[in-house]
C-alpha cells in the first residue's frame, strides 16, 4: 500500500466510527426523551441533533467519494467495505473472486477515490 492509500483508507475507515456515533448518540437522545417524559422535565436535544446530522453529512461525503468511482464492480467492493464493514474475504465470496483480485481491485479503487 502507498501512503496515499493508507491515507484514503483511514478517512473511508471514519465511517465505521461515525456509525457508531450516530447510534450512541440517537440512543442517548432517545434515552433523554423518555426520561424527560417520566420525570416531566425537558432535556433539550438540539445539541445532540446537530451532531447526529453532521456526523450523517460525513457518512454521505463517503458515499459521494466512493459513487464518484464511476464503476460498478468497483464502487460494491467499496461500499461494501467502508459502509457495510465486510472483510475482504466475505467481499471476494460475495462477488466470487478470489481474495487477492478484491484486494487487487480495492487498491485501484483506492487510486480513483477523490478526498
């Protein structure tokens, strides 16, 4: 791998987190409303919504990074891997390959993803 690679697969590898997040934080907000409800007091969740709607931006900009490919074959293997968090190995049985063409194939990917 070339760092500008590694480069690029860290800032794909933010969407993991950033689901991770969404999830605790839409939890907590959740959380906040019911005890809001049975304690009859008004959490406000307005900080919580903003960061959960940045956090979904950053999730997106992910998405129209890795559709800006422009090739099918090529963008599934990515999606699948940043979005979907598949290993390589479920990849390449999904698409019967082998593993070292989705690996092949990630790493071209990776030299057409734009950030």
């Amino acid at each position: 791998m070339t760092e500008e690679q590694n480069r690029k697969m860290l800032w794909l590898n933010r969407s993991r987190l950033t689901e991770k997040k969404i999830t605790a934080l839409s939890n907590t907000a959740a959380k906040n409303q019911r005890l809001g409800c049975d304690l009859g007091a008004n959490f406000n969740n307005l900080e919580l919504s903003e960061e959960i709607k940045k956090l979904q931006e950053q999730r997106t900009e992910i998405f129209n990074a890795i559709a800006a490919i422009h090739d099918d074959e090529l963008e599934a293997i990515m999606y699948e891997r940043y979005l979907v968090y598949s290993p390589m190995q479920a990849i390449a049985d999904m698409m019967h390959y082998d593993r070292k063409t989705v690996t092949r194939k990630h790493k071209i990917a990776l030299d057409k993803i734009k950030i």
